[in-house]
C-alpha cells in the first residue's frame, strides 16, 4: 500500500507530547523482532514461489511462544501465515482483530543508504524494506499479544492476531485463503490494521489519520494495434508501437473530473482548515487549485481521494529490431472511488482515447471495487481514548487509502476494518511518502514503543 493523506506544518510534536519509556525491556524486544522480520526478506514479487513468508511465521511463533494460542495456515509451499487469538469470556461480545502482513515488496540496493535487508538501528530507527509497510506494525502487535498472554489477561471479546502471506500481490496467499478456508479462524467483528495513524497537522492539537475506505482498484491490459512490416521501409506504415505513444501520451493528459466524496468531507473536517481552505477543498471547480496553495503533499493526496486515476506503468511490444510491431501492449493501474463502477473506468478510458479508440482492445486483468467502513463505531471510541491517554488530545481525522489492503478483503467478509497505530513526525510527510515501496525505508523506536503500547492497551479497553 502507499500512504493516504496528511498534512504537516511542525515537526517533532507528536514524539514530544507523546509519555513513552524507551528503555523499557519490551521496546528492545520490539525492536529486535523488528530486526529478525526484516532480515528475513520475504520479498514478494507475485509469483507462487515468491515470499517465502514461512521464514516471518516461524519467528512470530517462536516470539509468542505459549504465551498465546497460535495456529499456523500454509497456502501453498513457504506461503505460510500465522493466527495467534486469546479467547474471550464472553461469546457474545465483539471480536477484535490485529491484522498484519509479513510479505514485503522488492528493493533495489543501489538506492538505499543502508542494506535494505540488514535491519540496522542506527539513530534511534530501525532500517530495512517492511520497516513502515508493514513489519513495524507485525512487530508491535505480536509484542503487544506476548505481552497481554503472559500476563494471563481474558478479553470480553476474542482477540485475534492475524499474521498473513502475500499482502504486498493479490492476497490469494494470505488474506484471501485464510477468509476463504478458514473463516471463523479469522474473521472478527473489528479489524484494525495498516494505512492509517499517520501524523496530520493544520492547526495546535496532534491529529492521525484514521482510515475507514480503501479505493478500488482495476487492472487493465490495452492493446494497440497496426500491421508488420519492414522496418527499412516505414513509409505509411501502420506502426503499433507509435501509435502506442500517443496512446500512453492521452492517458496521462486526460482531465477526469473530481468526486468530492462523504470521506473527503470527512478529512476536509477533521483537519480543522481556515473556513475559506475548507470551502475550497469541498468545491470539485477549486479542490486542486485551494490543495496547492497548502503546504506539505496537499496536492497529490487531494487529487487521489477526488480523482478516479488512470495511470499506464508497463508496456511490451514488438519483436525484433528491424520490424515494425503489430501489437503493442500498455499495462494499466486505474484507482476508483467509493461508487464507481467499471463502466465509469472504460468510459474514461475511451473519452482518453479519443478516436484512437476503434484500434485499442481493453483487457480486464483484477478488479476489486471500493470497501469502506462506518466512521463511528464502539471500536473508533475506544481507539481514540487510548490513544488521548498516550498522545494527549489527539484527534483522529478519517481518511481514504488510495491504494488497497487486505482490509478490503475483511470488510467484503462483514468485518469492520480500520488502518490506524501511532506514528510520529520523525521524517518530513514528503519522505514519510516516499519511503513507502521506495528506499530508505525505516521506522523511529518510539512509534514502535507507542504503538506496542496502543494495541495492549486498546486489548485491554475493548
Ligand atoms: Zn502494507
């Protein structure tokens, strides 16, 4: 996933309110279980044998130990995700659930400062691929579980710790396998996982976000067609591979109009802007113009949560160097929002392609439309008094994930699904967001220890 919207006027706020005791024995175990996941590198690039996410359950089982009931899921071979769940005294009450992933997506050495895989604290943070997205949080939650076990606490509801597969492709390894086959192993009335607590300010008082929807996602693969030929001889050919060009060329300059949706307002509310920002980021004809002007990532994120996206990412075509190509093929990322359908995706395609369109076929290659939850819950109560208890006067401000998480899956299953946990303002919002997939990728010791805590407490709470 990458990371929603936030925005950001002072650094450091949320690490200085915040009361946390980093010498504490569990934050160092924290820390070093932070430090095995990374090192295992389960990286996950889609295919079957990818992942190897066995490595990550061996070591969260072994980590929980018999504090917790644990029960291990193999989806395929090395595909293998962990449950842990600490039962309930009472049947009737909600269930909560801690949703992690132990995949990560690839990194490439050459652009990081530090071993992607070497898990290295230096300065107070932890480095490696997985550190934000989303071992972090694996790491916290399974400390939090340990922790909450060994005392012998019982919940009123179950508590169920979910440690999935193969987040970062289609889940078909993880989430979905493990909701498909194993349901009531699973499912819970509450989800919380990634996506969300990120540090937001426009105004005096700490703010994270609180995800509550997932845009969809569809995958498409256009064809562009022309006719073979010599490549010495290009008069008047009809060459795929240019036409191709100017097909990716109107893709991007398309102009889709805005959606201004109920968790846009929502943001737009929670984040307490002057009334004239407010009004301008609630108008489609100003939204991008007034987000512009704000400091921070204003812009992109506005355009994400108002924008159904287009954006080409791959393209393959041609077959030697002296032909010229029949067919080329344009490989297709499209993001929707809360409502949209697929015709409004083809629709938008076509008014793009303009009157190239007779000559380009359109595959379906995955879809998945919008999830979201419902704003007010018991679960968002309690989850922003335990975190007013760590975080004085904090504000949870509901925000749309413009890319997708397995909570999306949770919630087609019936379950209330949330991205939250407690980040600090330890990097800039710019590189917070480019650290997600990208290099560099590392976590502060205190949103480890801040987290940890969170999720005990809201165990405890709930
Ligand atoms: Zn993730």
């Amino acid at each position: 996933m990458i990371p929603n919207i936030y925005y950001h006027r002072r650094r450091g706020d949320l690490g200085v309110l915040a009361e946390v005791e980093l010498s504490q024995p569990r934050v160092a175990e924290t820390v070093e279980l932070l430090q095995a996941l990374i090192r295992n590198r389960c990286v996950n690039t889609g295919e079957r044998s990818a992942g190897h996410e066995v490595r990550n359950a061996d070591v969260l089982a072994q980590f929980l130990g018999s504090t917790v009931d644990t029960q291990v899921y193999d989806a395929a071979p090395g595909r293998r995700s962990l449950v842990a769940r600490i039962e309930g005294s009472d049947p009737a009450a909600p269930s909560l659930g801690l949703l992690a992933h132990t995949d990560v997506v690839p990194a490439d050495d050459q652009d990081w400062l530090r071993d992607p895989f070497g898990g290295e604290l230096v300065d107070g943070a932890v480095w490696g691929r997985g550190a934000i997205d989303m071992l972090n949080m694996t790491a916290c939650m399974a400390a939090a579980m340990r922790t909450l076990g060994a005392t012998g606490f019982r919940p009123r509801g179950d508590i169920v710790f979910v440690a999935a597969a193969d987040e970062e492709a289609r889940a078909e390894f993880g989430a979905r396998y493990l909701l498909e086959r194993h349901r009531d192993d699973v499912l819970t009335d509450y989800v919380l996982t990634e996506g969300g607590g990120w540090p937001l300010t426009a105004g005096p008082r700490p703010k994270l976000s609180w995800a509550t929807a997932d845009k969809g996602t569809a995958w498409l693969r256009l064809r562009v067609r022309g006719r073979a030929g010599h490549a010495a001889m290009p008069y008047g050919a009809d060459n795929a591979l240019v036409k191709a060009a100017e097909v990716v060329r109107r893709l991007h300059t398309h102009r889709v109009s805005p959606v201004i949706s109920d968790v846009w307002r929502g943001w737009v509310a929670g984040m307490g802007f002057d009334a004239e920002v407010a009004a301008g980021l609630l108008d489609e004809r100003s939204v991008l113009s007034v987000a512009r002007e704000q400091t921070g990532d204003v812009a992109a994120a506005a355009h994400a949560c108002t924008h159904l996206t287009i954006t080409p990412t791959m393209a393959r075509g041609g077959v030697a160097i002296n032909a010229i190509p029949e067919c080329v093929e344009i490989d297709v990322d499209a993001r929707t929002l809360p409502g949209q359908t697929r015709g409004e995706v083809a629709s938008e395609i076509r008014n793009a392609l303009g009157e190239l369109d007779p000559e380009v076929t359109i595959e379906w290659l995955h879809e998945l439309s919008t999830t979201q939850s419902p704003l007010s819950t018991p679960v968002f109560d309690t989850v922003k008094d335990v975190t007013r208890a760590i975080v004085p006067g904090t504000e949870l401000v509901p925000s749309l994930i413009t890319a997708s998480t397995d909570a999306e899956y949770f919630r087609r299953h019936g379950a209330k699904a949330y991205g939250f946990s407690i980040t600090t303002d330890y990097v800039s919002p710019t590189e917070f967001a480019a650290m997600f997939h990208g290099p560099n990728e590392r976590i502060d010791v205190r949103s480890l220890a801040l987290s940890t805590t969170l999720w005990e407490r809201l165990a405890r709470s709930f």
